[in-house]
C-alpha cells in the first residue's frame, strides 16, 4: 500500500497502473490475511491468538526498515524486546 500511495503522491492519477497494481495487490493480500485470521481464530485460544498478533508491532517495522530504508531507534528496538517479552509471558502460562 505505501508503495502505491507514493506513486499517486508523485502525480499519478487513480487509474495509472504505477498506482492500481500495487493498489490491488495490496488489497488483495490485506483480504486474505483477514480470512486467514478469522479461520485461525476458529481453532486457536482467543488470549493466546491476540498476543500473536502483536508481533505485527515488530515486523511491519521490520519490513519497512528492509523495504524501504525505514530508520529504526533504539526505543524501537527496546520496545520490541518487551513486546517479545510479553508474548513470551502470556504464551507459556
């Protein structure tokens, strides 16, 4: 999604597939994610499946840092530890 919303930024119109492509791909994978999840939550404990989900906090930045030259702090990184942490924590009670 950042990907086309940077082409739309730089003057693309709705309609330019520099912007629609990305657009719908993102869309598409977004979609299939929420599927994923909610079949998931069919079968996984509701506590544990959410504290999984924090995980997201860790690697979208992740992926942003290695996509697209994101910078990332100390705090950052320290922040990820306790949400590691906590994950850890909740997981194995």
């Amino acid at each position: 999604m950042k990907i086309a919303a940077s082409s739309y930024r730089s003057g693309g119109s709705l309609f330019d597939t520099h912007f629609l492509v990305p657009f719908l791909a993102g869309l598409a994978l977004s979609s299939s994610l929420q599927l994923a999840w909610t079949w998931v939550l069919q079968f996984a404990p509701l506590g544990r499946s959410y504290a999984v989900l924090s995980l997201a906090f860790i690697l979208v930045p992740l992926l942003s840092w290695w996509h697209f030259g994101e910078v990332l702090s100390m705090r950052y990184m320290l922040g990820c530890l306790f949400v590691i942490l906590g994950i850890c924590i909740v997981t194995t009670s």
